[in-house]
C-alpha cells in the first residue's frame, strides 16, 4: 500500500519526565508507587492516542511516544496534578515532575506499544534536549516544561509554555485540585461555572456555591490557561503538518 514503507518516517511526539529532586524524597519507594499507579491509568486511560506506552525506564524516569500534541499537553497536566495532589495527601509531601518533549522522525520502529523502550531517533534525542535544558534553566523552580523540534518556532513555543508555567506553578493546593478535576472531566473543552461545579462535584463527591466557583474559575486562570494550551497545540500540528 502506498505509504507503508515512510510510517516510521513521520513526526513522532515523544515524551520525557522525570522527578524533581528525587534523591532528596523522604518517601522514595511509595512515590515511585505511585507515579506508576498513575502512568498505569493514564496509559488504559489514553490508550488510543499513546502509540508508545508510558513507561518507567529508570526508577524516577518515563518516557512515551503520543500522537498529537493536545494529548501530550493533557497527559503533561493531568499527570503532574495527579502526583502532587496524591503525594500531599498520602506522604505530606508535594512531588513534582519535569517534561520534555521532543517532535521528530523515528529512525527505529517502534515494535511494542506495551513498553516504550528500543525504539530511537530525532523525537527521542530532542525530547532528551530538551529536559536537558529544564535541568540546567528552571526559571528559578517555575519552569517544568520545554519543547525541541526541527521547526524554527521553538523559541516562540517555549516562550509560551513558559507563561504557562508561570501559572501552573502559581497554584495552590486548593486550586491544582480544581484545575486536576476540570480536565480529569473534560479534558481541555470549553469551561463554564456549570462544568466546573460538576467537575468538583463528581470528583469530590460534594457541592460548592455558585460564588466559590467563580472564586476558583478567576484564581486559577484556567479558561486562559486551556485556551493557550489548545492553541499552542495547533500551532505546534500545524509546523508538524508543513514538514
């Protein structure tokens, strides 16, 4: 069939996480636990956009490969939200993650999407760049997060992610769970008082006032935080698509 012989040839989305400051974790065993429970969730969960599964590949890293950008910046959210708000509750410690992503070809098949090893190639080697990168500049702690691709707009992406960041990290407790449980709901979709109310509802198994929501809607920054999440990751299929 037409084609078949370029599939691994095409712009592949890979993944790299690991954990921030792991050596000094109090409780480094039931963190890791934990991380796996998650990427276990979020891989069952996402299975038809991961084409390479989230795999540990050391004890405090993972990596995957996605399809498409917006699921790569939701796994990012809802994975980083998720290990801060268990590791709080369970170990009174907060836990968090560093990315990088990497866009570009696979010079290697990739032969198991049950376990996202052996596989190799551009999109790995900038994923690898590119958390590089956050561990030698983190903004002073606000940055978690870069992109590295072929693509001459690297410098634009990543001075968007970074305001992105800045909000993230802005966050308290109270409002990583509001975020976590919006997009745990309905992903990066439109956001309404009504969305959130249920969101919290169905994730916290109680009812907050009109008041408090549009409270958290404006702390949180989260509909200007979506939007620019969303359309970064259009902006990104689109450098992808004209490749």
């Amino acid at each position: 069939m037409e084609g078949e012989n370029t599939v691994e040839n095409q712009s592949k989305i890979a993944l790299i996480a690991d954990i921030i400051a792991s050596k000094k974790m109090k409780e480094r065993a039931q963190t890791q636990q934990i991380l796996s429970d998650i990427l276990d969730k979020m891989n069952e969960e996402f299975s038809e956009q991961i084409e390479s599964k989230l795999t540990i590949t050391l004890g405090d890293e993972f990596q995957c490969i996605v399809s498409e950008m917006e699921t790569a910046f939701l796994l990012i959210d809802r994975i980083t939200l998720e290990l801060q708000l268990m590791t709080i509750a369970q170990l009174d410690e907060e836990i968090s993650l560093r990315w990088g992503i990497g866009i570009g070809e696979l010079i290697t098949p990739i032969k198991d999407k049950e376990v996202s090893i052996g596989a190799d190639g551009p999109a790995y080697w900038h994923a690898r760049e590119a958390i590089e990168s956050v561990h030698e500049d983190n903004d002073y702690g606000l940055l978690n997060e870069k992109i590295r691709t072929e693509h001459p707009d690297d410098l634009f992406y990543n001075s968007i992610v970074r305001l992105q960041s800045v909000i993230r990290n802005q966050w308290t407790a109270t409002q990583k769970e509001t975020v976590y449980y919006v997009l745990k709901a309905g992903g990066y979709g439109n956001v309404s008082n009504q969305q959130v109310t249920d969101a919290l509802k169905q994730g916290l198994g109680k009812s907050f006032s009109a008041q408090t929501v549009s409270k958290r809607i404006i702390s949180t920054q989260i509909k200007q935080y979506i939007q620019s999440r969303q359309l970064l990751a259009e902006k990104i299929e689109e450098g992808r698509a004209a490749k």
